[in-house]
C-alpha cells in the first residue's frame, strides 16, 4: 500500500512494417527517496520563511567569498525597496545607512570580521522616501578552519521607540 515514485526509461527496439512498437526494453528507477527529500527541502524553506515573516527583524547573509548578500524580503520592506531597488550586495546597503552613521558601521562589521568585537550596534537607515529610521544590527560571522571569515549573517531590528524613550527621559532629567 506504500506509493513509490519512479522514473522511466524506454526504448523501442523492433516495430513491425507499419511501425508499430513489438518490442520495447525499459528500465524503471525508484527516486521515491529524492521526491521525499525534495519535499522536506520545501517544508523546511517554508518552515524558514513562516519565522522570517513572524518577526519584525530583516535578517541578511552576506557571502564574504562572493559578495552576494541575501536580504529577507522583511529587510527589503524596512528599506522601502523591492528586489529591483535593492540589489544583493552589501554596497545596497551602504548606501541606505545614514552619512554620519556609516564609517562607524563599517569600522565596527570590519573589527568583527577581524575577530575583535561582537557585532551590535545602533545605526540610521534612510529609507526610500527618505524616513531616518534607528535600527539595531546585529551579526556572527561563520570562520574557516584557519580562521577566516567566510560568511556574515545577522539582523537588522528597528529600535526607534527605544531612542526615542532614552531622549525623553534624557530630556526629563
């Protein structure tokens, strides 16, 4: 009672005058294992992506080897910018942080990536219609065997109530 899925493989080998099949050889291949394997690839990319929506955060993954940076489309929304305003690099991202804020940023992801500090900081992000927005980034970078930084993956979480709280009770002092 157990459904299997397969694959196959056909070959006529001899037709009559008409060209009617007589005889053809086959090979069938149970792949019931990849079709299993592919469905729990897509429970689990569904299963990821369910929790990437039930959070506020906008979580990346940026490839140090490649410069390829994944953004969650809930980063993407933080942004104000879809796939085609925002490409997968980590320039895309420079761009949208705020002038003032940026060489602090990128000193700060550059000693993480050193080894020297966790990565954790408050920073502005200017969104597309031009809304300054405090964010908190956060991050890990994934090392090699010697070391090496090899990828850096984190999130992004808007923090703007809290800086707004800490200047209202620093102005209530």
């Amino acid at each position: 009672g157990t459904h299997k899925w397969f694959l196959a493989y056909a070959k006529v080998t001899r037709r009559d005058a008409s060209g009617k099949a007589l005889r053809v050889i086959g090979v069938l291949q149970d792949i019931s294992r990849n079709k299993q394997d592919q469905r729990n690839a897509i429970d689990v990319e569904q299963r990821w992506e369910r929790a990437i929506r039930g959070t506020s955060d906008g979580l990346y993954e940026w490839d140090l080897l490649t410069g390829h940076v994944w953004y969650a489309s809930r980063f993407r929304d933080i942004i104000g910018c879809g796939e085609t305003g925002f490409p997968n690099t980590f320039q895309a991202f420079q761009n949208v942080m705020h002038p003032d804020d940026r060489g602090g940023v990128l000193a700060k992801i550059r000693l993480h990536l050193e080894n020297q500090i966790r990565l954790d900081l408050r920073c502005r992000i200017i969104t597309r219609i031009g809304t300054i927005v405090w964010w908190r980034l956060r991050g890990e970078a994934e090392r090699d065997a010697s070391g090496r930084p090899t990828r850096l993956a984190g999130s992004l979480g808007d923090i703007s109530a809290q800086i707004e709280a800490e200047k209202a009770l620093s102005r209530s002092q």
